[in-house]
C-alpha cells in the first residue's frame, strides 16, 4: 500500500524541493499545509514543478500558530510520515521582529506536535506516524571556530532570535519524544541553494546583481579582511538525505533517549562567499564583480562569520549525497539565467 507523508511549509523554497522529490521517487500521496506568507510566493513553486493539479498532491492552506481544524485533520486522514518544514528563517526578520518572530517559530512547533500527538483518534487501526522529522538549522550550534564542524548533539549556542527560536523547536520535539513516544528525528542542515530561492538569499541576489552590474556586499570579519564562509547544499542532496532517513534508518528510534535521532544534512565543502561571488561571476560568462566587504556582525551582532557541521554519523550509515557542490551550482545558476523572473519576486 502507498504512504502517506504531509510536509508543512511545502509552497516554501526548501518545502517545494521535498515535494517534488518525493512526486518524482516514490508513489507516496503528499500532503501540504502552507500558510502562505511572503517566502512562499504563493503556489508559483508547486505550479512550476508541474505537481498543483497533480492527483498524489493535495494541498491546504493552514496556518500552524493555530491548531489544525477537525475538518482539515479529516481532509488529510492517517498518515505515515511528517516532514516539518514550516518557520520563519530570515535572520534580519528576527533581529528586527524577535518577540513576534519567536513566537511564531514556537506555536507553530507546538500545534504540528500536538496534532501529531492526537491522530489516534482517526481510526482504532491506526497507530499513529511512523516518523516525525523536524528540520533545523547548523545556526542553533552558534558560529563554529576554524576547523571545528560540531557533531549530533553537540550544545547548543544560539546567536540571534532566529537560531534561538529553532533550538527552542529542538527542545520541544525532544520533550514530547520523550514523553509521548512520537517517533521524533531533528535534521540540522546547512545554508541550501537551488531554484526557485527567494532573491533575499545570497546565491539569486549575487545573479541578479552582476546580471545588473551593481555593488553586492560581502559579509566580513571585524578588519574586512576575511570573508565569511559557509557549506552550501543543494535543496535536492537535503531531499535525498530526508527520504534515506525516513526509508532506511531505523536504529537510532530509542523511546528511552529521543536525543539519539539526530542527524547533520552538511555540505559537500567549505567555501567563502567571496570566492562564491566569484565563482558566480565567472559562471555567468566571467561578468565584472562588483563588492565590498562589510562587517555586519559588530553593527548587527548575529550574522556569524562561520557555521561547521560533521556529517559522519549519515555517510557511515551508507548515505551518499547525488550531487557535488559544482555540479548543484552550475545548474542552479543556469537555471535562474532562463528564468530570471525569480529574481525579482
């Protein structure tokens, strides 16, 4: 018999990548909820990825900072897997907004949980989700030294209201783990490029500024001398790592210590956004590059020269990621060159 998955955040930039891959690798019915803020750009991203009228992919337009209805839990029915993507993660947002921010990020954990806790009630049959996912963040661990990648429940270290409010959703999951046996995994990944990326991200806004010739600016430390780096991911490899998990990884569900289900989605390697904007420039048809180098972290403590993940823990597991970083970027950027209406949503 299919499975069922419902993916919250589904119409997001990420979300919309899971839904198309598990549309194109699986014959599993989808679920989104989705409530449509400004990130979401409405249905265009399921629209472009061919699968809003598909017959597999229903979607609903919920708000999580409310419970979900009985009539939409109706709608959805029993299901056998919840990727949870849904939360606010622009970093400036938080800054400008932290209580509204956080609290957002937290009802919304709070409402997919006990909506999880309390499926039961469908059908006497039904026992309920076979695995919960929650999506987090590399940011939760705070920045990383050079050459320190932090590891599966390493603590937690948050810099800003956004990071703080993802280590908060962590500790919930964890909590209700434990005390109601959902079978919880928390996922912390790293900064994910590809199609359809808001143009406030990095990658589209550094396109669409050499395609325009103007001035982009790149985050530095305190002397503008170093430029920060990151591990960049495509959505596709953080797709492929999500189904692995739900399919094949079994072992680490414990009902007595939720924390063991915890697993690092990381970049193929290491690269400073300098040299990324360069290599973006050059990918283009070696474009002039125009940037200076800006602190942000001594005006707007928060944005952190550099974050480190270990992914160890998957790649033993037999997890391999489909594409390298050169690859994923080269097409990303292609993409966005026949589809230059993204850049400016």
């Amino acid at each position: 018999m299919s499975k069922k998955i419902l993916i919250t955040g589904g119409c997001g930039f990420v979300g919309h990548h899971i839904v198309e891959h598990f549309l194109k690798n699986t014959d599993w019915e989808i679920i989104v909820l989705d409530k449509l803020n400004y990130a979401s750009n409405g249905f265009d991203r399921l629209r472009d990825i061919q699968c809003f009228d598909d017959k597999r992919v229903k979607v609903f337009t919920v708000d999580l900072q409310e419970p979900i209805s009985d009539g939409v839990k109706q709608e959805i029915g029993q299901i056998d897997y919840i990727i949870n993507m849904a939360s606010e993660s622009h970093v400036d947002n938080s800054i400008k907004d932290p209580v509204n921010f956080i609290l957002n990020n937290v009802k919304l954990m709070l409402n997919i949980l006990e909506y999880t806790r309390n499926l039961k009630w469908l059908s006497l049959e039904y026992t309920g989700i076979k695995k919960f996912i929650q999506f987090s963040t590399d940011e939760v661990f705070g920045p990383a030294p050079e050459n320190i990648n932090y590891v599966e429940g390493s603590r937690h270290n948050p810099t800003n209201p956004y990071s703080a409010s993802k280590a908060a959703q962590e500790d919930i999951c964890i909590a209700y783990a434990n005390t109601y046996h959902i079978p919880i995994i928390i996922v912390n990944s790293m900064n994910i490029i590809g199609e359809r990326q808001h143009p406030e991200k990095f990658i589209p806004m550094c396109i669409r500024k050499i395609l325009n010739n103007e001035m982009i600016s790149i985050h530095s430390n305190k002397d503008k001398t170093k430029a920060g780096s990151r591990f960049y991911i495509h959505a596709r490899n953080v797709a492929s790592a999500l189904h692995f998990i739900l399919e094949f990884v079994d072992e680490f569900l414990d009902k007595e210590n939720a924390s063991r289900g915890k697993f690092n989605i990381v970049g193929e390697k290491e690269i400073d956004n300098l040299s990324l904007a360069k290599l973006i420039a050059k990918k283009i048809g070696n474009k002039e590059l125009k940037y200076e180098m800006v602190d942000f972290h001594s005006s707007r403590p928060g944005h952190d020269l550099r974050y480190g993940l270990d992914g160890i823990k998957l790649k033993k597991m037999g997890f391999k990621y489909p594409k390298t970083l050169e690859e994923s970027l080269t097409k990303t950027i292609i993409w966005y060159l026949h589809n230059q209406k993204w850049l400016n949503i």
